[in-house]
C-alpha cells in the first residue's frame, strides 16, 4: 500500500509561521538581551537558524545559536539500532541565559526531554521555552511548546515530514498516512 502524503504547509506558509514565532518570542522576552537559540539536531538546527536570521531583520541583532545532539539523552537508546552521535555546537554560556529550543515537530515530548536534559548539563539557564513548527499532539511527557508553528493533530499511523532543500531552509510540511 503507498504512503499518502498531503502538503500541510508550502514554504510560504512555513515563512509565516517562522515570522509570527519570531515576533512571539521578541513579545515574551521584550528584545534579544539575554536571548540564547539552541536547534535540536536535525531539523531543529536548521529551523532555529531561519528563526536567527528572521529576529536579526526585525532587531537588527544577531541572537546566539547553538546546536544540541540529543542521541547520548534519548531513553529508547539501548532499544534502537538507527542512532548515530552527531555534534553539540555551543560556543556560548548558558548560564543565566533564556533558551529557545527549536525543533521542527513536537510528538510524544521525549526528544524535547532529552534535549533539556543535555542542556541543564551545560549550564544553568534562566529559563528554556520551546519553540515548534508542528505540533501533532500525543504527548507521553507533560512538555508543551511556547511557540507553535502549527497545530496538526495526528493519528499514531501518520507522520509529518519536513522537507528541507539543500541549504537547510524548510521547503514544505507534509502529513504522511502509510
């Protein structure tokens, strides 16, 4: 049986989401002082760099961005075989610092755990919010995001994929039904 694959969102769509959660973030935090992104390793690093580059055109500053791995944190590690070690790249302190965690989509909350977890290790931040592009619900952890892209409730069956071109910039949103 082939996979059912619906275009959630195109690239404008994604440009606006990225637009409104800059702006949501600039409101909550009243500017950039103090203002940390961290992109969760793959997907999350990419969207947290369209969200550093969007804050620099509104602020006129550019807003420190890390990446985080989170492979070492995950609970389900000795149970999966698919996992690869990639890099945390944060050349910043995090102490007393506001963290933006990006990831492009929020399911059961366990990556999101696990990237605080690999955070809280590195410093003590002054707070961590949680920005998303997709939330799809299901949560198994009490984690709920600041700021959301898109609300898309799924069925356990179906996935969201994000296709991103070659330079990492997110190109369309897709609900998959296999």
């Amino acid at each position: 049986m082939a996979a059912d694959k619906i275009e959630i969102l195109d690239l404008e769509g994604i440009n606006r989401a990225i637009t409104r959660i800059a702006h949501e973030i600039l409101e909550k935090n009243k500017g950039v002082d103090d203002l940390v992104l961290i992109g969760i390793r793959t997907g999350g690093d990419y969207l947290a760099a369209q969200l550093q580059q969007k804050i620099s055109e509104i602020e006129g500053q550019v807003v420190p961005l890390g990446t985080i791995d989170v492979t070492m944190y995950r609970d389900d590690i000795g149970s999966r075989s698919d996992l690869s070690v990639g890099q945390t790249d944060i050349r910043f302190s995090l102490g007393d610092r506001r963290v933006v965690l990006v990831d492009d989509v929020l399911f059961t909350g366990r990556t999101v755990r696990a990237a605080m977890d690999a955070l809280i290790d590195l410093g003590r931040p002054q707070n961590i919010q949680l920005a998303i592009l997709v939330d799809r619900g299901h949560r198994e952890l009490p984690i709920r995001p600041d700021y959301i892209g898109r609300n898309l409730p799924t069925a356990r069956n179906e996935q969201i994929e994000v296709e991103f071109d070659p330079q990492h910039v997110p190109q369309a949103v897709y609900l998959v039904r296999t």
